[in-house]
C-alpha cells in the first residue's frame, strides 16, 4: 500500500507543481481534509479541476485545541486512510501549502508509519514564497537571516527576541496573537515594516501593512512577512 502526502499551494491552482497533477491524475482515491462534514475544503477547491475520477475521501480536521479529540480524530482518520488503501493500493491526502510545514497532515502519518504503507511526501510552493513573489521582494538575501514561526495558540516563541536577532521573519498562522504581534512591532519600531497577506494567491487576497488593519483580528489563511532592512 502506498499513501501520497502532497502540498497544492497556498491557494492559486496554477501554483500546483508538475508532479503533484501527475499523483492526483494517478490516485484512484483522495483524500481531502474538511473542518467538519458538508463543509468545502480550500485544498480541495485549488486542485478539482485536475482530478478525474477519483474516488473522494473526506477527512474531518476540527477547528479546536482539544489535544485528547484532536487526537481521536487523527486516529480516526488514520483508520479510514489504512481501509481505503487495502482496497485501492493507492491513495493520495492533500494539503494547503507545503505537505512538511505545520501541516495538520503529518499527524496522520505518523499513525500510519506503524502500519505497512509506504509514505512519500511531494512538497508543494509555501504561502511565505508565494508571498514574497506578490510583493516583488526578497525573503532575505546575502548572509541575512530568515525565521519561520507559528503564531498558533499553543506556540511559546518570543517574538521579541526573534524580531532582535533576525533581519527577515515570517509569521505562520498569526491569526491566534494579533495583539502579541502589534506589541512587539511597536516595541521594536517595525509597524511600518510587515505586510501580512490573506488568503494570497486566491480571489479574495487581501494585503494588509499598516496596524490599523491588524486591530479586528486576522483571518486564519493568513501570512506575515516582516522585514528589517
């Protein structure tokens, strides 16, 4: 049994690489990860029109940190993965962005490396390059330094400190600590330094570079790039 993780993008299906179409085109079922049931999956939206017939296989991901759910759920969906699989041989999950960064996905695969199914992972183009490609600017260049970090509600990263000794940052998911973020660019005088991009690459992107903007909330398909220079 073999199970494909593949990363589509962060939402512009013409962002979805050669070899991840060439898997989906060759996948006899898909899975496809949904915040509840009946509900439509942005990963999925970015990449219908290269799927062809396949089987459609939805996987619950709730919106909660509940760790004790979360982690039935992820059981849960393990299981309907390896029940697919004998019956099929092959199979392919998908993910907004990149399969290998904080993607909810790799959970369920780690519940399946105990199983025997083979497990390759294609990556798919970041939101943070995406970005960094609207914006017509660097990620960072000579010898700077470039920090990636979660802005999810569980994660203890000190901002301060990582806006004191990176000259380039970038903020995953922020949309869990948009007063901790608008602090620290006070703080260190960079509110005219950032632009954060929602949903970027789709319809409905907006770009965001003032805190004025910051102070109802952040959308969760969001990104930040934060820049010194």
């Amino acid at each position: 049994m073999k199970l494909y993780g593949v990363g589509v993008g962060p939402g512009d299906s013409k962002d979805v690489t050669v070899g991840v179409v060439e898997i989906l085109n060759n996948s006899p079922v898909i899975f496809v990860p949904v915040k509840k049931p009946g509900v439509e999956s942005a990963a999925y939206k970015v990449v219908k029109e290269y799927i062809k017939g396949s089987e459609i296989v939805e996987l619950v991901f709730p919106m909660n940190y509940n760790k004790e759910k979360l982690g039935k759920q992820w059981k849960e969906n393990a299981r309907i993965i390896e029940n697919k699989l004998k019956e099929n041989k092959t199979g392919t999950i998908i993910t907004l962005g990149d399969i290998s960064l904080y993607s909810t996905t790799m959970y369920i695969e780690e519940i399946l490396k105990d199983k025997d199914i083979d497990i390759v992972l294609k990556p798919g183009i970041t939101s943070y390059s995406k970005i960094a490609s609207i914006l017509g600017i660097p990620l960072a260049k000579w010898e700077e330094g470039l920090a990636v970090v979660p802005g999810s509600r569980d994660s203890s990263f000190n901002l301060e400190k990582i806006l004191e000794n990176f000259e380039n940052i970038v903020i995953m998911k922020p949309s869990h600590k948009p007063e901790e973020i608008i602090t620290a660019l006070k703080n260190n005088n960079l509110q005219d330094c950032f632009k954060l991009v929602v949903k970027a690459g789709t319809e409905e992107e907006i770009i965001v570079d003032n805190l004025e903007g910051l102070k109802n909330g952040i959308p969760y398909l969001s990104t930040m790039i934060i820049k010194k220079s």
